[in-house]
C-alpha cells in the first residue's frame, strides 16, 4: 500500500460469483478493514495462536498434560508446577513468542491507533494482555535470560535442549519440531469468562495488484486457491484450511508422518478473536513491546514501561511519516 499497489477486487468477486460466506469470517473483515470496505485479496490459509508442550517432561515429572479449556489461570499455575530444578538441570514452565501474543490478543484490541499509528499500550485492553503474559516471567525460575527477549531464547529451549515444558506460539511450528522433541498441542488458553474464543486468526493472503495486465486471469488464479479441492490439498500439506466447513482438516497434514496421532484439531479455536488493524509501523510497536517487557523484568512497574514504551513510539512514528 506504500507503493499504491493494491487493487480493490470487489468487482471480480462480483463477476465470478465468489461466495464470500464460504470463508472463515474474520479472514475477510480483516480484509474490509484494511480496503475501507473493498477487499484487496482472499485468504488461503491461516495459522492462530496455540500451546505446544513437551510430553516427555510432563512424564518425568509425572505431571497431568495441560488440558483441552485450560485458561490463562489455569496455565499460570501450571507454568509454575512445572518450573523446577532437577539434578542441576533449571526446567522451565512456559516460554512464548510474546510480541504475536499482543499483536493477535483475545481481547481484540489494537496495539496501535490504526489512523495515527500513535500507541495504545495504555489503554486497559492492551495493558490487561500484556500484563497477563509478562507474570509468566516473574516465576522464580522462569524469568527472562538475561532480562533480554528474543525468539530464539524462547524457542530453542523448548525444541533443542528441551528444558521448557510449554511454548506458545503460531501453528506451524511443528514443522521444526518434527525430530526433535515429543511434542503435542492444546488450544491456546481462554480468558475467564471467554471460553472457545482463541487469538486473532493470522492469514495468508494473495492479492491482484494494481499493475496487474490482465485482472480476469489473475482473479481466477487467486479464486482457485479458496476452492474444496485447493483447500484438501493444502490441508494434507499441513496448512489450516481458511474454510467455515472445516471438513478438509479431517485430512490434515495427512502427506507428514510426523504429525500423526497428534491433537491437530486444537489448531482451528471454535472461534477467532475479532480481527485488529495493523497500521504500517506495526513493527514498531511490536519492537517496544518487547522493550516495555524486558524493562518490567528488570524491576520497571509496568505503567513506566509501557508509558516509556508508547512514548518511543510516538515518536518514531512521528518521524518515518514526516
């Protein structure tokens, strides 16, 4: 959109007949939001938010696997029975990909002004989420390393030295995980009060772009990809099928030995959070986040972090529209 490349396709859809109401709801609201109406590009799969856990460790330690409605609660307590020190080995509760956290929270809530791109990190909403996931690393024990985040101090100890027992993340990381560790998967934890709704869902889309020579070709291109027969294959390559009929699941990741067995179907939440907006400096926000959490683990309250941390952004937003 910088480039002035999208293409409101609404017109294709119209001429081809597209039945929009074949797909996954929030996919094209989000799509809306971001045309002011129109739509720019259908999605073809998505991936959300979920629980991943080490099987291996909760049989060591002799401990029931999470359950299928855990809750953020839940998890906390959870997350701290599982923290422990075992003949000198440090074993860790919960780790998470934090910044995917907020950008898709459950409580449906931008992390940024979608006009202004100015932060929202204060507003009750926000500051609930990331309060919520930033306890995690006050168990004694499971603390940041370092006081510094990065995906790979998150992610490595789960799936290579195997000393984390839960790691939230996208869907689709079993793709790393597959010789590595005995993995399964629950649906992301649910708020009080909120059960069955998950994170936002997060899609991929193709889109026809405005320099496009011939819109009809492409369109039926990109309307293929929505198709049963499209979505069958995709669904047996691992990819969650962006379908409201979630029938195609019954075959997922049928052509990957190494998911077999597993709880795949916690990968597709009964139903996805409302979509947010996200502004085009949205990496900016995700990277102060993560600055706000490193400086509430290093004793900041988090009223100063995330004040500090809206204020950075204001103003490096300030200074890439000038």
């Amino acid at each position: 959109m910088n480039y002035n490349l999208q293409s409101d396709i609404t017109d294709l859809i119209t001429k081809y007949k597209v039945d929009l109401n074949r797909l996954e709801p929030t996919a094209m609201e989000l799509q809306r939001k971001m045309a002011g109406g129109g739509i720019y590009g259908l999605p073809s799969w998505t991936r959300s938010l979920i629980l991943y856990y080490n099987k291996d460790l909760f049989d060591k330690f002799g401990i029931p696997y999470p359950k299928e409605a855990i809750t953020w609660d839940g998890l906390y307590e959870l997350a701290r029975t599982m923290t422990r020190q075992d003949s000198g080995t440090n074993f860790k509760g919960l780790t998470m990909a934090f910044d995917f956290g907020l950008m898709l929270n459950q409580l449906e809530s931008p992390t940024q002004d979608p006009a202004t791109g100015k932060a929202l990190f204060m507003t009750e909403p926000i500051k609930k989420a990331f309060e919520n996931q930033a306890r995690f690393y006050k168990i004694p024990g499971n603390e940041l390393p370092g006081n510094r985040y990065y995906l790979d101090n998150q992610q490595n100890p789960f799936y290579k030295d195997k000393t984390v027992a839960m790691f939230l993340t996208l869907s689709g990381a079993e793709k790393m995980y597959k010789d590595s560790v005995n993995w399964d998967v629950v649906p992301y934890p649910a708020w009080e009060g909120k059960p069955g709704i998950g994170s936002q869902s997060y899609p991929t889309y193709f889109f026809l772009t405005s320099t496009s020579k011939n819109r009809d070709a492409a369109f039926q291109v990109l309307s293929y990809t929505i198709s049963d027969e499209f979505q069958k294959y995709a669904a047996r390559a691992g990819n969650i099928t962006i379908l409201k009929d979630t029938s195609a699941m019954n075959d997922f990741a049928a052509d990957l030995p190494y998911v077999k067995g597993k709880n795949v179907k916690a990968m597709i939440p009964p139903k996805y959070a409302a979509p947010t907006l996200k502004t085009k400096y949205n990496a900016i926000a995700n990277k102060e986040l993560l600055a706000a959490l490193e400086a509430v683990t290093k004793g900041t309250d988090v009223n100063t972090a995330l004040r500090d941390a809206a204020e950075r952004n204001d103003k490096q937003v300030a200074e890439q529209s000038k």
